[in-house]
C-alpha cells in the first residue's frame, strides 16, 4: 500500500513539475497484478530512477508513454502470497 501510494504521489508531482493542467489515475486489478497508471496533459522526459528503482524493489514494473500532448506513467505490481514478503 505505501509503495503504491508513492507511486501515485510521484506520478502526480512529475505532472505538476513539467507543468500540466490535468492529470487523472487509474487503479484496477485481478488475481495477479495491480495496475497503476497516471496520465497527464505534458511532456515528461524526467529521470525515472527513483520511481523505477522503488518499484522494481517491490517486483513490479513500470513504463512510460511520452506523445505530444501527453505522458502516461503505467505502473504494475504483481499480487499474491509471494508477492507480500516486503509487507
């Protein structure tokens, strides 16, 4: 849960920093991961690494869509019994 909610408030501070006017998150899941993913109204071309380290120390993975006119961070976690030894 914490690393999730980090994710999202990252997410939503990259799209304040490179100066979009509308961001909207996405959260839906299934038995096997748990998808995250945000979409702003700019372009991103950040360093990623924070973010990527701390979602990869969790398993997870995370890719980015850059368009004009827009960035979609998309952020998954696997789910299930072996996926919860960092809780």
């Amino acid at each position: 849960e914490e690393t999730i909610y980090f994710c999202v408030l990252a997410a939503v501070n990259r799209a304040r920093m490179a100066g979009a006017t509308q961001a909207r998150v996405g959260i839906r899941g299934d038995d096997a991961s748990l998808v995250v993913t945000t979409a702003y109204d700019s372009a991103d071309r950040g360093d990623m690494a924070a973010l990527t380290d701390r979602v990869e120390a969790f398993g997870g993975a995370i890719t980015t869509a850059t368009r004009a006119g827009g960035t979609t961070l998309t952020v998954a976690f696997p789910v299930g019994p072996e996926s919860m030894v960092h809780a």
